[in-house]
C-alpha cells in the first residue's frame, strides 16, 4: 500500500530529527571523548573504556546515517550531501 502524501512529511520530519540528534552528537561527544583520551591515556582502563564508547558511538552513527537517512517513499538512501531535502532526488516526492 503506497503511503499518502502527510504520512511521508511526517515520517521524514521523525528521520530528519535522528539526523539531528547525530550532528548534535558529533559536534560535543566526539570532541569531549577526544579530549578525554588525551587526559587519561596514561591510565589503560579508562582509555580502552573511552576508545569502546567511541566506537560503540560510530556504530550508532553510522546505522543512522545508513538505515534510517532515506526516503520515506522509494527507500533509497540520501547522499551525505544533501542535509535537508524538498525533495527525493530520486523518485520526486515532497518531504516538506
């Protein structure tokens, strides 16, 4: 059954939130866990836990970036390029 029109706005404005949370993410963890490491690299447990939390933290990236970044209609995957969308360049139907 094809979505309408509303059910795909929606269902972008709720992916296009998880992106959100992403940028904010990148922008503070991924600076305070470097600092971190620098801090506390002469002491092994806690730069092997900050080197697995920045690990655990690109997995989750990257799963956002790659399942949850698409088009609500053809399910195609949008470029890394393209922040924010009027429309899916591939299939043509109207995110906002």
């Amino acid at each position: 059954m094809r979505k309408t029109e509303e059910e795909i706005k929606r269902s972008y404005v709720k992916r296009r939130r998880w992106i959100n949370v992403v940028w904010l993410l990148n922008f503070t963890l991924l600076p305070l866990l470097g600092v971190l490491y620098l801090l506390f690299r002469e002491s092994e447990v806690l730069s092997k836990v900050i080197m697995v939390s920045l690990g655990a933290y690109s997995a989750f990236a990257i799963f956002v970036m790659w399942i949850i970044w698409r088009c609500p209609s053809c399910h195609m995957v949008f470029s890394r390029y393209v922040f924010d969308p009027k429309e899916c360049p591939y299939c043509g139907v109207r995110l906002r």
